[in-house]
C-alpha cells in the first residue's frame, strides 16, 4: 500500500522537465492546500503576509506595552506629585486654621481686655464724681467757716 501524500504531486511537478511552469504550479497546489515558501525556500503553513502581518503585530504590540509601562511611570510619578501636593496643602490648611484660632483667641483677649478697661473707666468717673461732690462739699464748709471766722472778728 502505497501512501501518497500532497507533497507526491508537488515532487512530481518540481522534478519533471518544464521548471519555471511547474514550480508556478507547484506553489499554487501548495498555496491551496495552506502551505507556503519563505524567502528561505522553507515551507510554511502560513501564508508569508500573514507571517509578516504577523511579525508587524507583534512588533506593534511590544512598542504598545512599552509605552504602556512608561505611562504607568508617569502615572505613578504624577501621583507622587498629587499625593505630596495634598500633604502640603493639609499642612498649609492646618496652619492656617492654627493662625485663625489664635486670631480668634487675641481677639477675645481684646475684647475682654476692653470690656476692662471700660470698667474701670467707669469706676474711676464715679470716683472722680464723688471727689468732686466732696470737694465741693468742702468748699462750702470751708466758705461757711470762713464767713463764720470773719463774723466772729469784726464782733470784737
């Protein structure tokens, strides 16, 4: 029993007297069974495009992860940049909230201060008013002794 397989007719066509016709044929009876010659003249079972789409594809795909991986750098780089941007603006908020504390805080102190100085202004008007209500009490006794003193010189 003898087996023929499809390179029976592809033999047959390559090692018969016209070349250039049969080698034409050859490839074509390859091509449509799905096998093909490179450039090296080594079969293939892909068509030589396909291979070369193929290989471009691939090409394009490593180029494609490489840019990927350098933007994940640049992601990551720009979230570092976030992230302490953030944390010096917290702190940058937590200073300020700190200034506005004790803002408030001398504020109050003012005003507290004020409110003081405001009663013991108060309280050194009254004073005043009872020292002049007292001086003027005197000047009336001193008036009175005085006139009572002259009296009592020209009675004698």
């Amino acid at each position: 029993m003898t087996h023929l397989s499809l390179a029976d007719p592809v033999r047959e066509t390559l090692f018969s007297g016209e070349a250039g016709r049969q080698t034409a044929m050859a490839k074509d009876i390859l091509a449509e069974a799905g096998l093909h010659f490179d450039e090296l003249n080594r079969l293939r079972v892909l068509d030589p495009e396909v291979t070369q789409q193929t290989i471009e594809l691939k090409e394009e795909c490593k180029d494609f992860v490489d840019k990927i991986g350098q933007f994940q750098k640049i992601v990551g780089g720009l979230i570092e940049l976030v992230d302490q941007l953030a944390k010096e603006a917290e702190n940058e908020k937590m200073k300020a909230i700190g200034a506005r504390n004790l803002l408030k805080s001398i504020a109050k102190q003012r005003e507290a201060q004020q409110q003081q100085l405001q009663a013991l202004i108060a309280e050194k008007k009254m004073q005043l008013e009872r020292y002049r209500v007292e001086y003027e009490a005197l000047c009336k006794v001193e008036a009175e002794q005085n006139e009572f003193i002259d009296q009592f010189i020209f009675q004698k």
